[in-house]
C-alpha cells in the first residue's frame, strides 16, 4: 500500500547499539528520541534494547502513548511542559526539559497533587537562541527550583543547532562543564545528567578529547537516517537506509520540459528555472507538501524531482513508468518527521506491523 513510509527497525537498533558504544566509551549515556516518529512503542522499545539509557520525547502525547503501550523506563520530556499539561507531563514523564520559573511552579504543585516527585532539566541558552536560560541567571533558577517541593534538580542541559545552526563544539561543551561545576560548588550539589545535546554533538564526541562534565546525549536523526546533522555527513558503519518513503506513480507521459504560457506564482508561490531539453519523461506519484517535504526527498538513481504541488510529486524518470508501480525515496528528517505527521501516509514496520494511514482507519480500513 503506498504512499507509505518504511521503518526498518533491525538497522535504527544497529545504529543505536554503534552509537551508545561510542558514547559509553567517553561516559556518556544516550537518550533514544522517539519524536519523529510519533513515539512509536516499537522504535522506543527497539532502542531500549539497544542500550538507550532513557528515552526522550518533545510531546506529552506521544510519551502518553509510550507507557500506554506498557513502556516503564525513564522518559524526559524535551519541551519544556505547557502550563495547560503540567498535570499530564508529571504524570507520564520522569524529567522535562525547563527554562521558566513559572512553569517549575507549576510543576511543583502539579507533583504534589498527583503525589510523585518530578525530575527536573534547566536548559541553557549557548548561543543556537532557541530554548534556554541565559548562563548568567542560572544560578538563580536553580535557587527556585531547589526550593519547590515535589520536584527535584537532576541535571542541566543545552540545545544547539537546531534553530540557527550553532555548533556544539569543544568550546561551547566546555562552557556548560563549567556551570555544571559552578551550579555544584555554590549549591553543595552533585547534578546526575549534564546533557550535552544532540545528534549534532557527534562530530565533538569523535574527536573531542576531553569530553568534560558531559554524561548524557540525546539521540534522534544520527540513529533513524544514520547521519550527522550539522552537514549530513553519512556515519561510517550506520545503515542510511532504515526509513524509506514509498509513493505510487498515476501518470508517465512524454512532455516537453519547460512550461509555456505566461509565467506567475505556483501554488506554493516558487518558480522552478528551467532549461529547455526537449521532450522527457514526466512520471507523477501521488505525493505532496501536504504529505512530506518534497525538498527533502532523495530519489533513485536515475531519477529527478522537478517539482510538487500538495498532491503532486513531478519527477523526470530516464522512461515510461507504469501506472500503480512504486517509486521509493530516502527522506532526510524533515520530510520524516512530517511524513510521520501527515494522515495520508501508512507506516510498515517489519516485524512490529503494519499501520494504515489514519484518512483510511477513519473509514474503517
């Protein structure tokens, strides 16, 4: 059934089981994220089994269905927690990820209520000006969080290049070693997770030597696509082929390869150039933004995307290409992740099952 997206979850286990080894050599435990995929019980407990310490989550949903599926290891939230779904997150969740005082209130009088105590991460703004509390306030939220009750200090944390694409590199690590040690010394406190980062903090491991105060990452894309994020620079040794998006062809005819016409916006407001070459093969899948991110789509040998609409994906194939055939593609995260989201797409996971796409169970599919 297509359009689909393949999970094979015997390769994400080979790339996570590499990976938490060469953390555990520096001292470093992994947090296997299962966010791209929805917090998909199989991929969480496939990481699990590989070696993955916790496993991390930025949506109280998808943790909600981690332990509905009967998963009991430790889950960090990675966003920090709405006020809206403070009661859910201590919950579900062990540890969430925080910036803002008020929302470790929250949290505070949210734990109290259910009767559990609440791990507790401050994040902390290293430059990628996303989430985190500015080096120079820290201590301060630290007071605060010491002193609410039903929530404890486990650690402190930062995120890089996510937003702007700020490196996590020795400098920066070394940084928040720093206030690791500076919370503890001014605290009399020994702090249990000095979380680094993520799949970009890969390149520093490798060849960092002094990896400092850092003792955990959080591990998503370089386990699912087997790359580094900072240049997608394949891993040696990891699958780059465990998640594939399969679509199916509706049309293939021959068609010149330039439009004609007055020229205007599309329907996504882009303009392709185009270079005259004559008549090609013009193949269609039925694949679009509103399923994926076309641009993050790498086809087969041989084969070329020239475009997409919502529903559309236009490709050049070298010929005619029967319609119902498939053609398989490699997303990189970002088209995962909203392939993951979208209604339209089925997930096949060998070994664990096949998932109908959510537009075909609502009819009973």
């Amino acid at each position: 059934m297509a359009p689909r997206v393949d999970i094979d979850l015997a390769k994400i286990a080979d790339n996570a089981r590499a990976l938490v080894s060469l953390a555990a050599d520096s001292g470093i435990s992994i947090t296997g994220v299962t966010k791209a995929a929805l917090g998909m019980p199989e991929l969480g407990r496939a990481l699990l089994g590989a070696g993955a310490r916790r496993l991390g989550d930025s949506r109280i949903e998808n943790i909600e269905r981690l332990r509905d599926a009967g998963i009991d290891a430790p889950i960090v939230l990675l966003r920090s927690p709405m006020m809206s779904q403070v009661e859910r997150v201590v919950r579900s969740a062990d540890i969430s990820c925080n910036t803002e005082p008020t929302v470790l209130t929250a949290l505070s009088a949210a734990s109290r209520s259910v009767g559990v105590s609440h791990g507790v991460l401050l994040m902390v703004e290293l430059g990628d000006l996303r989430e985190g509390i500015r080096p120079s306030d820290l201590c301060a939220v630290v007071e605060t969080t010491l002193a609410l009750p039903g929530i404890t200090l486990d650690g402190i944390g930062t995120n890089l290049a996510c937003r702007s694409g700020i490196a996590p590199d020795q400098e920066k690590m070394d940084e928040l070693s720093q206030l690791a040690d500076r919370v503890e010394s001014t605290f009399g406190i020994t702090l249990d997770l000095v979380s680094g980062g993520n799949s970009a903090n890969l390149p520093w491991l490798m060849t960092s030597p002094d990896t400092g105060r850092v003792n955990d990452l959080r591990l998503g894309e370089s386990i699912l696509l087997g790359l580094e994020p900072l240049h997608r620079t394949p891993l040696t040794g990891l699958h780059q082929d465990a998640i594939t998006i399969t679509a199916e062809v509706i049309e293939s005819k021959r068609k010149p390869s330039v439009p004609w016409g007055v020229a205007a916006q599309g329907a996504f407001g882009v303009q392709l150039p185009a270079v005259d070459r004559g008549e090609i093969w013009q193949t269609i899948v039925a694949l679009g933004h509103q399923d994926t991110d076309p641009g993050g789509l790498s086809p087969p040998d041989g084969v070329r995307i020239l475009g997409a609409s919502s529903d559309h994906l236009v490709l050049e194939t070298p010929d005619h290409v029967v319609p119902g055939d498939v053609i398989v593609f490699r997303p990189d995260y970002g088209a995962f992740v909203r392939a993951m989201t979208s209604p339209f797409l089925a997930h096949d996971v060998p070994g664990a099952g096949f998932e109908p796409a959510r537009s075909q169970r609502s009819r009973g599919v």
